[in-house]
C-alpha cells in the first residue's frame, strides 16, 4: 500500500495560566489556531441536555474568558485575549483581516426575537463584539479569502431541532451548506432542498470550498462564483479531507483505520483511480486515531502535543 507521511510543524503551546484548550483549528492562510478557556469553564463549554436524547447545550449558563493562540507559519506566536463568551463546543477562526470568529455547533429558537446568535466575531484591535445567527447543528464554519463565513451542517440542523422546523421557522441549514457575510447575511446556499442529508466534511480553500455529504457521498466544489462541480464517489463516509484542481485525498475516521485513507484523481463527473494509502507520522509509525483538518492541498493532524501537516502536490 502507498503512504503519505505527514510533517510536523510545531509544539502545541502550552496555555499560560491553567487555561485547557477546547479547540485547534486551521484558518486559510494556513496558521494554526488553538483556542482556550479559563479553567472554571471547561466543563460549562461542553455541557449537554438528556432531555430525551443527548443533545449539546446551546450556551454555556454563564460567559467565561477564551484566550487564542495563532501560530504563523513563520513560526511566531501570537495570544489574543477575548472578553467573557457564552459559547459553546466553539468552533473557531479568523478573518484575513485580523478579527476572530468563534461559533456554537448549536442554537435554539424559543420565539419569535427570541433565539441564541451563535456566531461571535471579536475584533482585537477595537475588542468590539457583534453577534451573528448562523443556524443549528453545525457541522464546521470557515472562513474563506473574501471574509465570507461558509458553514456546513449535520441531520438536526437540515432537518430542525431546538424549535427549528416543525411549528418553528424554517431551519437556517435546511441546504446542508450556506455561504454568509461578516455580518451574518446568507449570500449563497445549497441550490437544492434536502439532497444533502449530513455535510460531513467542509474544505475552504482562498475564496472556493469544497464539500462531501450524505446520502449519495459526493464530492461537491464551490467556485468563489458560486459555480458547482461534482463528482461521484465509491465511498460510505468521510471525515476530511485535502483537494487540489486535480486530486482529492480522504479520510474515513468514523469507521474505518484512523491511519488509512483514499487518493483519487478527480475525472469526467467522477473520482476514478482510487487507491488506499497509509498516513503516517514522521518517524514511519502509522497515524493514531486524533484530530484531522483539512484546508485547501493540505490536511492537518493535532495530537496531544504537536500539530503535523500532509500535503497533494
């Protein structure tokens, strides 16, 4: 079997002041980013409802400090202290002009005028904060080049949960994938209803993103137009996963090796020459089951304490 090794790129750094990280990510200009919080709101952050089920809670019951560490790939650090959120499972990233985006993966609507904004954008250079609603059950927000928040979404934030849908309004994800301004405003979405039952994996790469979802499991490409291409694949499921104009390489960690993938050449409407290859770390070991995220070519790995990056040429 083919491989691909991964390549580290830093220490994870170790949060000042107690503060765990809740979250690591990658933004589009390839810095890694990981979020903190202080440590009386570690539990709060990932708090859930078994109210019939086992749902995320929407918002923390009380704001709690968040710290974020920016890794440059120039190898500097840099910590920006945000004020207190009521964010939840955050997701997080930022803007090419410096601002940050942090969002909840959930959000409820309890009336009218009366439902959670789970998107949170921080300016540090002014600390002003503006709140933004992006929808329920989400699956991943990025942000692209042009500033544009693109946010995929999992069955309960298509379909409605938390008061969407049914008597509610209308699920705000109902597409699977919308495409929205800073300010929250939807630009593009999805063109059709319900064909996405679960976007599973989201890449943004410069002002394009790229998506795979359920149920027919393809791939999907954005133009920074709004222009669709499509591809059918073989594949059940995927995680992650890195594209070029050509390539795609995937990675299936919900069932299959966390250290096995699948690279394949993107033909006439179809991924044709598809093979297995294995990851593995720098030393030869095989890749264990933790974090992967993919950004344009690149798909990256997060273990406990070290952040390492494959590459398509």
């Amino acid at each position: 079997m083919d491989s691909i090794r991964f390549q580290k790129l830093t220490d994870i750094p170790v949060p000042s002041d107690g503060y765990p990280l809740v979250a690591k990510s990658v933004a589009n200009d390839g810095s890694l980013l990981f979020l903190s919080i202080e440590p009386a709101g570690l539990a709060p952050v990932a708090e859930i409802d078994e109210i019939g089920g086992v749902f995320t809670r929407t918002r923390k019951r009380g704001p709690k400090r968040f710290r974020l560490s920016i890794w440059r790939q120039n190898g500097s650090l840099r910590t920006i202290d945000l004020p207190p959120l009521d964010v939840s499972f955050p997701r997080v990233d930022i803007f090419p002009d410096g601002r940050i985006l942090l969002v909840s993966s959930r959000c409820e609507w309890r009336g009218q005028d009366d439902y959670d904004l789970n998107g949170v954008v921080f300016d540090p250079k002014t600390g002003k904060v503006s709140r933004i609603l992006l929808g329920d059950g989400i699956t991943s927000a990025q942000v692209d080049a042009l500033g544009r928040i693109w946010v995929s979404y999992y069955d309960e934030g298509i379909f409605g949960n938390y008061g969407w849908g049914g008597s509610g309004p209308p699920p705000i994800g109902s597409r699977g994938l919308v495409c929205f301004s800073e300010l929250g405003e939807k630009v593009w979405e999805y063109p059709v209803s319900y064909e996405i039952d679960d976007c599973c994996a989201l890449n943004v790469s410069d002002a394009e993103a790229a998506i795979f979802f359920y149920a027919d499991s393809p791939i999907c490409r954005i133009s920074s137009d709004f222009r669709l291409e499509r591809w059918a694949t073989n594949l059940d499921s995927c995680h992650q996963f890195a594209i070029t104009k050509t390539a795609v390489l995937l990675t299936d960690q919900y069932s299959g090796p966390p250290d096995v993938a699948y690279l394949g050449r993107l033909g006439a409407g179809r991924l044709v020459d598809t093979r297995q290859v294995r990851m593995l770390l720098p030393d030869g070991s095989p890749l264990p089951q933790a974090q992967l995220l993919g950004r344009g070519r690149h798909l990256y790995f997060f273990d406990a304490v070290s952040a390492y990056r494959a590459s398509l040429d």
